[in-house]
C-alpha cells in the first residue's frame, strides 16, 4: 500500500488526470489557445500594414463621437465607457464561477443574469458605433476619414476596424448566447443534479478570453 | 473539500473557495480599473502631444510602448486570477503558454516586413526610378581566376 501511495504523487503515473482538470475544461483551454491565435494573426496584419502605410488616420478624430452628445468632439470617451463595460461583466462572471464553488444556485444565476447585461450592454455600444460610423460614410471597401498627415487614406483603415471589431463582437454575441444557455441551466437545476458547477467555470474562461481580445483591440486601434 | 470524480477520473479541487479568493476578485478589479484609466490618461497625453505639430516623436513612441506593457500586464490578471490559470498545475500552465511563444517571432518578423515596406514606399519616387545597375565587379586579389 505504501507504493500506491507513492505512485498516486506522480502525475504522469496513470489512473488520473495528469493535468488536474476536467476534460472540457482542457478542451476549452486548448480552444482559447487557438483563437488566440486567430485574433493574433488578425492583428499581426492590422499591424503590419500600418506599419508599412506612410501615414494612417489618427483614432482620436475617427472615435470622437458620443450618444447623444451631438458633434462635440469626444475622443476616447466612449471607447472607455465600453472598456469598463466589459471588465465589470467579466468581474461578475468571476462571482458567477465563485458561487459555483459554493454550490450556491441562486448565486450563480444572479451573477450570470448580470454577466449576460453587461455583454447586451457591450453589443449595443458596438452597434451604435458601427451605425455612427457607417453613416459618417465609413464601410468595408469605404474610408472617409483622412491620414493623420492631411493625405487621403486607403480602405485599409475601415477593413480592418470592421473586420477585427465584427470578429469579437461576434464573439461576444454567441458569449451572450452560452451565458443565457447556462443561466437557463442553472435555474432548472440541471448543475445541481449533476452536482458540480464545472459548465459555468468553462462558460467563464469563454467570457473572460473575450474580455481579454478586447484589451487588445482598444489597445492597438483606440489608444496608440 | 473531498475529492471530486469526473467520469472515473479522480481529481483534486483547485482551491477551497474560500473569502480569502473573493478578496482576491475585487483586488484583480482594482488593478485592472487603476491600469485602465492610467492608460487612458497617458492615451490623452499622446492626444494632446499630437496637437503640436513639432511634437516630440521618441516620447510618443516611448509612451506608446508603455501602454502596451500596461496591458499585457492586464492581459496577465485576467489568465492569472479571473481564468485561474495561475492555479492549476504547472504541466497544465505550459501546454498553454509555451505554444503562444511562437508570437515572439511572429510579432517581430511581420512588424519588420511592414517596416521595410514603409522604408521602399518612402524611396520610391515615380519621376526617378530606383536604377539597379550592374556596377563593375570589383577585381580579385587571389582566389580564383
């Protein structure tokens, strides 16, 4: 008995996980990865071409709007208002897991109902911006706005802008989706037969990676 | 807190949730907040840099260089604490994190194609084209003939 005990110290030995996690949880882990890569790759080539443009329009005259604010020029302001959005919702969806340690049912599903607002909230800002944009006459293949030295720019600044903002607004979307699925779960009680709240621990990483694009996409298309 | 079983698969619980990890939540939210708004802060300083025509081009860019720092340190609180990736086991951690050093050269070499693009598009001037041409070849001393 003494070697069984030595043996079940190694992770390698068999006869569990080696690496301590659930099989859908890895799964899951090993998805983000590669969509890491995907949205990598993504602003790798944003990156690139305007690293190679001589000049490129300057995000504080593009994003300088603000609903209801009329044409005051605002830059940053409500691209930071979309910022804290999305790191609250990502705050209560980590409560959300929280109280899935707990077993707390009515817990999870308050956290959960407050993710899901923060992610509609998200998607409407998105959708505001996009509609403003679109009518200030920018599109896919469409570019109005100048380069910052005065000179007229290619469509490279929209195509990217619409192609990488769709690409993670649609990945909020269908976050939003999971998280109403799961919310819907854990009201009928389908975790607690099962006895473990493992599906909102994987709906969390989902949430929390999309959170993390987001830092990126603010970072090198609104700050810099 | 007992042993949890998967599908036959004995594992062990991450960590007992305890206060002690919900203390730990509202920290990483601090953090992330506080970071958010000095990069703002320092976004607005590039703004008003940019106001001025003759601004200074190594602070912009040394500026710049620190929000990025900024958040990919944001981009470490959120794996670390909100995904708890910091809790798992080490075997674990480097299956997701070893692969993603391949951005290291990924980032480098396409920031350094576009680059070297720039450099051509500012060389090339349609009036006088770029001429290659052959240059004698400089004479030998020893080697082959």
């Amino acid at each position: 008995m003494a070697q069984a005990a030595a043996v079940n110290t190694k992770w390698w030995s068999g006869g569990k996980s080696p690496f301590n996690v659930e099989y859908g949880k890895l799964m899951m882990w090993y998805f983000l990865m590669s969509d890491t890569f995907t949205f990598g790759a993504f602003l790798i080539a944003y990156g690139t071409v305007r690293m190679s443009s001589i000049s490129w329009p300057d995000p504080n005259h593009v994003f300088n709007a603000f609903p209801g604010a009329g044409h005051a020029h605002l830059p940053l302001v409500f691209v930071s208002l979309m910022t804290f959005i999305l790191i609250v919702s990502s705050v209560t969806m980590v409560l959300a897991v929280h109280e899935g340690h707990h077993g707390n049912r009515k817990g999870v599903v308050k956290w959960m109902f407050w993710t899901i607002i923060g992610g509609l909230a998200f998607l409407s800002c998105q959708a505001w911006e996009w509609n403003h944009l679109f009518h200030e006459g920018a599109w896919w293949g469409r570019n109005p706005f100048p380069n910052a030295d005065g000179t007229v720019a290619t469509t490279n600044f929209s195509n990217f802008f619409f192609t990488i903002t769709g690409f993670h607004g649609f990945h909020v979307f269908s976050g939003v989706i999971i998280n109403l699925i799961t919310l819907i779960m854990a009201q009928t009680g389908v975790f607690e037969k099962r006895g473990h709240y493992l599906m909102i621990e994987k709906v969390g990483l989902y949430w929390h990676f999309v959170d993390l694009v987001w830092v990126f996409v603010f970072l090198f298309f609104y700050l810099v | 807190m007992e042993h949890q079983t998967f599908g036959g698969e004995v594992t062990l619980p991450h960590h007992a949730p305890t206060d002690e990890s919900k203390k730990r939540i509202w920290k990483t939210t601090l953090i992330l907040s506080v970071i958010t708004m000095f990069e703002l802060a320092l976004g607005y300083l590039i703004y008003n840099m940019h106001q001025s025509p003759d601004y200074n081009h190594t602070l912009v860019l040394a500026l710049k260089g620190v929000i990025i720092i900024l958040s990919l340190a944001k981009a470490f609180y959120i794996v670390s604490i909100f995904m708890h990736l910091g809790d798992e086991i080490r075997n674990l951690i480097m299956t997701i994190v070893a692969p993603l050093m391949i951005f290291i050269w990924f980032i480098i070499a396409f920031m350094y194609e576009g680059n070297s693009w720039k450099t051509l598009r500012n060389k090339y001037n349609p009036q006088e084209p770029v001429k290659y041409e052959q240059t004698e070849t400089p004479s030998h001393e020893g080697g082959l003939k």
